[in-house]
C-alpha cells in the first residue's frame, strides 16, 4: 500500500471506520484545448492602475503552468514585463496589434476588444 500524504487530504480530519478509504483526487482537470478552439480577447485597460495601460488577453483555458509559459513568449517578444492569473494575461504597454499577431500566428482565435 502506498502510503499518501496527509496534506492532500481535503476536509476528512479522523475517522471511526476502521474499513474507510480516502478516495484521493489525483486525477485533476488536465484538460488540454487546442490553440484553435480558443478564443481570446485583448484589449486596452486603465482602470485602477494609476492611467497606466496594461494589455489584457482573456478567454485563455488550460492550466496554470500553460498561461504562464504563453505569458513569458507574450512579454519577452514584446520587450516588457507583465503577469498572467486567473485566466488572465497582462502585458504592460498598449501592444494590442503586436500580440494579436503573435497569437494569430500560434493558431489562436483572437479578437480585439473594447474601444
């Protein structure tokens, strides 16, 4: 028997059946959608930033580490920094054409968003 880690346990503390088996999740939402199935949106955002503007691409589905490294090619050949959570890409600087062709060019859907 493998033992498991207490830590991944979620919400069982103890329990009286001495029969009971924690039914571990290993198996997590990898579920991988193809560049062409996506459609992202950017757009140019100002709000509550200090009338900084920040790129936002949204509509990304995948995981974490996916967002991330989509992020990363995004701001290194965009020459700036940015962040990526929640789904969510910002890119500091208005680079809307720019990622639109980056992104048109990886197979993605994209469309430019707001005003």
């Amino acid at each position: 028997m493998v033992k498991k880690s207490h830590k991944k346990r979620s919400g069982i503390v103890f329990s009286t059946d001495p029969d009971y088996e924690y039914d571990y999740n290993d198996s997590q939402s990898t579920e991988i959608v193809a560049p062409s199935h996506q459609d992202l949106r950017i757009q140019l955002d100002k709000k509550s930033r200090g009338g900084k503007q920040v790129t936002l691409i949204t509509g990304f589905i995948g995981n974490d580490n996916d967002l991330k490294t989509l992020a990363k090619e995004l701001k290194s050949k965009c020459g700036v920094g940015g962040s990526s959570k929640n789904g969510e890409i910002l890119i500091q600087g208005d680079f809307r054409k720019r990622i639109f062709e980056i992104l048109n060019n990886l197979g993605y859907k994209v469309k430019l968003a707001g005003g």
